[in-house]
C-alpha cells in the first residue's frame, strides 16, 4: 500500500489534511483507505509567487493473500511555470508515481496519476518464509492543459528467507509526448536485521 511523506522545498509553506483507516466489509475481507489533501505556496523570498493542490486518493481491498487497489494522485500546477507545481525533493521518487522515475521533479503542468495495483503474498512456500507477486499500472496525464504524459507497467517478485530478502523488479514506460520510453530492471538482496 503506498504510503507518503511529501516534503515541500524549504522555501515553501505546507500544509493540508489526512485520513486513512481499514474497515471490515464480511469475514476475510477488508477496505484499506487514503484520502490527503494538501495545499503548497511560495513563502518568504521564494521569487515564484504560486499555490499548488496535492491530492491523494486510494482503496486497497483484501482478502486472504489477495490485495487490489485503484487510486489518484494529483501533484498540481500554478501557471505552468517551472517549479510552481507541487514539488518533494525530499519524497521517495522510486517509491511513487511509477518507478522509473520520469516524475522525480514535478512537470511545470503537474501530474495526474491514476493507477490500479494487484498483489498476493504466500506464506512459507518452499525454502522461503514468504513470497509476494505485485503489479501496478499507471496512466499519467498533466494538471493543466490536456497533456496525456504516457503509461507504465511496474512488477515485482519478492521472497524472504530469515534475515534476507530477494526482490526482482521491472518498469516499463511508454511514453505519449513526454519523455522517453523507458524499461528498468533492479536485483536486489537485503539484510533485514
């Protein structure tokens, strides 16, 4: 489930509204949701005078090892100016937004991400404690204007043994107008204690 910490620049006044919670629909399945609201402005002597919404909204439903979700997210734009859109230098850029990293800084026009995500996780299978398969699709357009920025397939693989984890992820982005079409792989071990 995504979770985020945005970070406004330091010369930027934050600030906005949160709620999450899970709600318990029949046995062996549950509602995950996140609604967040916030609002970025230029503060001191930032020589961009602007005022940009950031918006967040998602629900994940679960059952047995099964999880699927459906959101938005809004990074808004000012006036199309270079760093007058919602900005977090500080947030995680692989994390969110897709992972191949094509909205690490945030388009002067802003980015819409709507995105579906499907998953299931298995306990104790074989030689591994657990195992989680994961998909996410993305289609990102612009805030402002009517700019289509293009789509991404993101998967992931994920197996823990005792203190490690084995992790194998891919991204593929096609772009529509914006950027590059890009494909990222990672293989990663971590030692989790």
């Amino acid at each position: 489930m995504r979770r985020r910490s945005r970070t406004s620049r330091c010369r930027a006044r934050p600030g906005g509204l949160r709620a999450n919670g899970k709600l318990p629909l029949a046995r062996d399945l549950s509602l995950t949701y996140t609604a967040t609201t916030a609002r970025q402005s230029d503060w001191h002597r930032n020589p961009n005078d602007y005022a940009a919404t950031y918006a967040l909204a998602e629900a994940v439903l679960g059952r047995g090892g099964w999880t699927a979700g459906l959101g938005g997210e809004l990074l808004g734009a000012d006036r199309g100016i270079p760093l007058t859109s919602v900005q977090a230098p500080l947030g995680a850029a692989f994390k969110f937004n897709g992972w191949a990293g094509k909205f690490a800084t945030t388009p002067p026009d802003g980015v819409r991400d709507y995105y579906a995500t499907l998953g299931h996780s298995w306990k104790q299978v074989g030689a591994f404690d657990s195992i989680a398969l994961t998909a996410a699709g993305h289609h990102f357009t612009s805030d402002r204007l009517v700019r289509r920025y293009g789509d991404e397939l993101d998967l992931l693989a994920l197996a823990k043994r005792g203190p490690f984890q084995f992790s194998a992820r891919w991204a593929h982005y096609q772009a529509d107008g914006f950027a590059a079409d890009t494909d990222k792989f990672w293989l990663e071990i971590d030692w989790l204690r």
